[in-house]
C-alpha cells in the first residue's frame, strides 16, 4: 500500500524508492579505503627512491599490483559515489544537473579503466 | 509542476555557524578535493606505464612549486577526510552523537589531520635531504 496522494504518484514525488545501495556503497568503500591508502601513504614514504626503476618495481609486485587495483576501484566508486550526491545537492537547473551528473559518471568509470590498466601495464612489463 | 521559490533547508540566514557545521562543510570540500587528486594519483600510474620519459616529467610537475602545494593540500585534506570518515563511521553505528562529545571529536579529527599532515611531511622531507 503506498501512501502517496494519487497526484503525487503521477507526479513522481515522495521517495525514490532507492538509496540503500548508494549509502551502504559509499560506507563499504571508504571501510576498504582505510587499510589501502593507509598502506598507500605509508608505501610512498619507505620507497627507496620515487624514481622510474624503484617505483615500477615496486607496483609490479603482485601483491602491490593487486593492492592498487582495489585502491583504484574503491576509490573510483567511493570518489563517484561523493561527488555525486554534492552535485545532486547544489545544482537545481535540470539541463546544467543531468549533464554534470552523466559527465562525472563517465569520468568516473573511466578513472577506474585507467587506473588498473595502468597498473597492468607496469606490473606485465617489468622484468621480474 | 508549480515552482515556488521558497527558502531551502539548512536555512542559512538563521543558522548559527559553529564547529559542526564547519567541519561538515570541510568533509565535503576535502572529498571534492580528494576526487580530483583521484584523477592526478592515475595520471601518476599512466605516465609511469607509458615510460621513463613520461614518468620524468610526471615526477617533475609533482616536484614543482604548484605540485607541491597541491600534494600538500591533497594530504590534508586525505587526513581530513580519512579521521572524520572513521568520525562518519561511528555515527553511522549510532555512536558519538551526544552534543559534547561530538563537538571533542570535531576537534579531535582537526588536531590530528593536521598533526598527521605534519607528520607525513616531516618523515618525506627528511628522506628527501637524506
């Protein structure tokens, strides 16, 4: 039983009906994210040395190169997710919204693509 | 569908400003912050995938005046946004909302974002000199 008035519900007002997702997404990435940029930070700052041989080396470790991965999905999502609901909240004209909202999107996604591409390249092309 | 321009929600011309507030504000804008050095972290990993020469000049910007500032604008605002997550976390369990208590943890989270950014610095200068 809904308890919307019958103009409401042709209206399309009230709740969406959806969201769950979007908090527990965004709460369950940034949980991931504690540990990994965590290890992150800390990794940059026991490097050798930041130069192209030690960083490459240090990414193409296996467990490294899969650390950097999830780092990059979860920040992806998590990054996603945020500017998202900021977007939603500040912009009202619809044309402006919808295209903000669509362009972060992609960028998004893309943010990802590149990033595990990235460290799949470094991690198959250096010599182990 | 009717558009009335009616004051929204939070009401800004009555609202006090106090430390809550201010750091939400702060939690968003870090984010924000954050998301673009998401974008400057895989340009990063781009450059060091498509050569040394790349990686060069990647290192070389990050190493100027502007990257600097920017790396260290990214860290504070990556402690920042890393102690009042947890602070968020906490909220979200149902912990920490007593009025008092939330306004120590406001203050707790700043002190240490920014005694972590110190710290960070400190350790990354002094193998720099090293």
């Amino acid at each position: 039983m809904s308890l919307k008035s019958p103009l409401g519900r042709v209206l399309g007002l009230g709740s969406a009906g959806t969201g769950t997702e979007h908090w527990i997404g965004q709460r369950l990435s940034a949980v991931a994210m504690v540990p990994l940029t965590l290890w992150f930070a800390i990794s940059l700052l026991t490097l050798p040395s930041l130069d192209f041989y030690s960083v490459t080396a240090w990414v193409a470790a296996p467990l490294h190169a899969v650390l950097l991965i999830l780092l990059v999905v979860a920040l992806s999502y998590h990054a996603s997710l945020g500017t998202q609901v900021v977007a939603e909240d500040y912009l009202h004209a619809p044309g402006l919204r919808i295209t903000v909202l669509t362009v972060l999107r992609l960028l998004h996604v893309g943010l990802a693509v590149a990033g595990i591409f990235a460290v799949f390249l470094v991690a198959t092309r250096a010599p182990l | 569908m009717s558009q009335v321009s009616r004051p929204l929600s939070p009401h800004l011309q009555v609202y006090r400003w106090q430390i809550s507030n201010t750091l939400s504000i702060l939690h968003r804008l870090t984010g924000t912050a954050l998301a673009l050095g998401g974008f400057a972290l895989v340009a990063w990993l781009l450059a060091l995938a498509s050569g040394q020469a790349a990686f060069t000049v990647a290192n070389a910007l990050l190493g100027s005046l502007v990257g600097q500032l920017a790396l260290l604008g990214w860290t504070f605002c990556f402690f920042y946004h890393l102690c009042n997550g947890v602070r968020h976390l906490a909220w979200d369990a149902g912990h920490g909302f007593d009025k008092a208590l939330a306004r120590k943890s406001g203050i707790a989270v700043v002190t240490g974002a920014v005694l972590l950014t110190v710290i960070f610095w400190a350790v990354a200068l002094t193998r720099v000199a090293a």
